[in-house]
C-alpha cells in the first residue's frame, strides 16, 4: 500500500462531517498499522495484497459518505475473507484488519 494511497484514505476520512474527531483519529492509526502489514504481504503475494489495498481504500471513502453503508458491510466481509487464508503466515494483517473492522463498526456501519 502506497504513502499515496494511505494518504488518499486518510484524507476521505478526515474530510467526513460524520464521524467524530476520535473515530477519526483511531481510522487513521489503524491504517497507519495495516500499510507495512500489506507491505510485507506484498513481498511473497503481491495480487492478494493489491486486492486488501483495494478493499481497505473502498471501505474507507464508503464510511467517509453520510449515505447508506450497506455496501459498506458487503466490502468489509470480502476484506475479511481476503485475509483468512493468511492467518498463520502474516497474523499483523489480519490483527490489523480486525482493528480497522472494528473501529468502522464502532461507527454503526
């Protein structure tokens, strides 16, 4: 995952109205934590780990809308499923996964 992209996220985050400041803040530490987790993944399984970039930079700017988040819940669970298979191998990333499920859900998504 590129400083770009985290970037990117970070600011679709930050610019949403609806999510209070402390939310805000655990979004962008969590996703601070999941960049070099990626970043090892991508070194043994570089398609896997473009696909979670992809799910992680989706979930984000659909949290960061005022609309509904169904489909919100619909990404996290691919996010989810994406990352299972690497349990043993990379347990940083799914932890992190976790968190950053976490803390969306926090926000009643």
């Amino acid at each position: 995952m590129t400083n770009e992209r985290i970037e990117k996220i970070k600011s679709a985050v930050k610019a949403a109205d609806h999510i209070p400041p402390e939310k805000k803040a655990e979004l962008s530490a969590v996703l601070t934590k999941l960049k070099p987790a990626i970043a090892n993944l991508e070194q043994t399984h570089a398609e896997d780990a473009q696909n979670i970039s992809r799910f992680v930079e989706a979930s984000a700017h659909k949290a960061a809308r005022k609309e509904e988040h169904s489909e919100l819940k619909t990404v996290l669970g691919r996010l989810k499923q994406s990352v299972q298979k690497f349990e043993a191998s990379h347990p940083k990333l799914v932890a992190s996964v976790n968190d950053y499920s976490t803390v969306l859900s926090s926000l009643g998504v």
